[in-house]
C-alpha cells in the first residue's frame, strides 16, 4: 500500500530540511508518494476607481511572478526527491491560488487528499506559530487537524528509529498505528517505546505498558526483533523525552496529543509535553497525531 505524504513548499532553503529528512528517512522508496504543495498568495485587488491599464497590466505582472515563484519551488524541490532516491513518477506537484492563510489552504488540503502525513519545513512551522498567534477556537483547530503531522526544524538526516511515546489515550493509538504504517518495509529503523512515569506512579507491571503498542505495531507488520522498551522515572516528562532522544539518536519523536489546554501552540500540541517538545526539539523530527 503507498505511503502518501504532503510535502508543504517554499523557495524559502531552509524549506529543503524536511525534503531531505524524507528522502533520508526512507530506505524502501518504492511505495512512498509525495505531493508537493504550494499555495500562491494572490495580487492585491484592484478596485474599480483604481482601475486602469497600467496597473492592470501590474496586477498581471504580479500574478504571473508569484506563480513562476511557485514553480522554481517545485522544481527545486523534484530535484531533491529525484536526488534522494526517487523516482519522478513518485513526485506530484500542486500549486493552488491562496483562498485563506497558507496554514488554512494546507489544513484543507490536507483533509481533503486523505494524506497520510502533512510534513512541515522551518519556514512553514514559523508560518503556523504565526498564525496559532492569531484567536482561534480549540474546537476550530481540533477538528481541522486531523492528520499527523511531520514538523522538521533541526533535524539531522544521519539519524535513524522512532521513539513513540507511550501512554494511555486514544491519540497514542492513532499514533502508534500511524508508525506502524509508515513503518511497513522500513527495517531499517527501530522503534523504542518510551514510557514516562512520574515517581508517584505505580510501575508494578511495567510490561504491562508496552502491551497495546506492541499489537499495534505487529499488527501493521512491523518486526518484533525490532521493538524495544524503555521506561523512565521521572517528573520532567518532556525533558526526559528529549534526553531519550538525543541518547539514542532517534530520527524522529512520534506523540499523541491529549487534553486541551490554554494558549496559542498549546491549542494545537494540546499538551505541555507535546508543546515543550515543539519548542526545544532538536536533530530529530516531531511526529505529532490527534
């Protein structure tokens, strides 16, 4: 079954980071397909008194720039994925006039494509916390979100595994599918389960932990050979994520977001977890599903 991803594109370079994390990522490229996409904002209107021939012929200029600009975006970005590894049969392109903000055009898309990630660059995350700033309901961003999203801000390609986070929500589940899924052919990574407890939790089964997210990922037909556990005592839940992380040079950090909280990002992530990981994460890409 293909892995289908939508690859947010810039002519932004720092953009290419999340390019090259995918074609890093996958060693089995033969099922993966991307489509990249790029809204194009829209020339400034022209009113009826402003109307005239040169600033008519202006407003075309405009557009036509801004469509040539998504266009090198594209074709930079087809020659990272062919680079990589893939085959440009693989490769979509869409480009889109811009009918909201580049974050709405990217959430419909998202939902509409049945995606199976939305993976995010630098410059995009920049763009969704400018536009987290901004007042929206929790129910407005609960509901639009509902894929997982692959954000890559620093991240280091020579990195390989998954260090899912285990607790015990729903969110988790999706996301522990969602690894096995993108998983499926992929031995080249490991996944580590991670679970955090604090020291006034109860550790007495602490196989017991790990039980549902080892069917889950069985279940998509990942190896158990490469299935680990780790359970970690700690009060700082985030920070003991992000030692595991770096310790063990994990490619990516995958977490369900539970619960709502108070404040722009946290409206999204959900979590203060999920929130400090988003601000702090380094070398490894965040995997985050509703």
């Amino acid at each position: 079954m293909n892995k289908h991803l939508l690859v947010t594109i810039s002519e932004d370079s720092s953009a290419q980071r999340a390019l090259r994390f995918v074609c890093a990522f996958f060693k089995q490229k033969e099922d993966i397909r991307l489509t990249l996409f790029n809204t194009a904002p829209q020339p400034p209107a022209v009113w009826g008194e402003e109307a005239s021939f040169e600033r008519l012929r202006e407003n075309e200029a405009t557009a036509e720039a801004i469509i040539a600009s998504g266009k090198r975006a594209m074709a930079s970005a087809r020659e990272v994925f062919v680079a990589g590894g893939f085959s440009p049969a693989q490769v979509d392109d869409k480009i889109v006039a811009r009918n909201f903000s580049r974050i709405d055009d990217i959430i419909k898309e998202g939902e509409s494509g049945l995606y199976d990630a939305v993976v995010f660059g630098r410059r995009a995350l920049l763009k969704l916390e400018n536009f987290l700033d901004k007042s929206a309901s929790e129910e407005m961003l609960e509901a639009k979100f509902a894929f997982p999203l692959w954000l890559c801000r620093d991240v280091d390609y020579h990195r390989n595994g998954v260090l899912l986070c285990v607790d015990d929500s729903e969110a988790f589940r999706r996301m522990a599918d969602h690894v096995g899924f993108i998983l499926q052919g992929e031995t080249a990574h490991a996944v580590t389960l991670l679970r955090v407890v604090k020291k006034s939790e109860s550790t007495t089964n602490p196989e017991g932990l790990f039980t549902d997210a080892i069917s889950n990922l069985e279940d998509n037909g990942f190896p158990t050979r490469l299935i680990r556990t780790r359970l970690v005592v700690s009060d700082d839940v985030p920070g003991a994520i992000l030692r595991e992380a770096e310790e063990g040079r994990h490619a990516a950090v995958a977490v369900g977001r539970t619960g709502m909280r108070k404040g722009p990002l946290a409206r999204l992530f959900a979590t203060s977890v999920t929130l400090a990981l988003f601000r702090k994460l380094s070398g490894a890409a965040l995997w985050v599903s509703r």
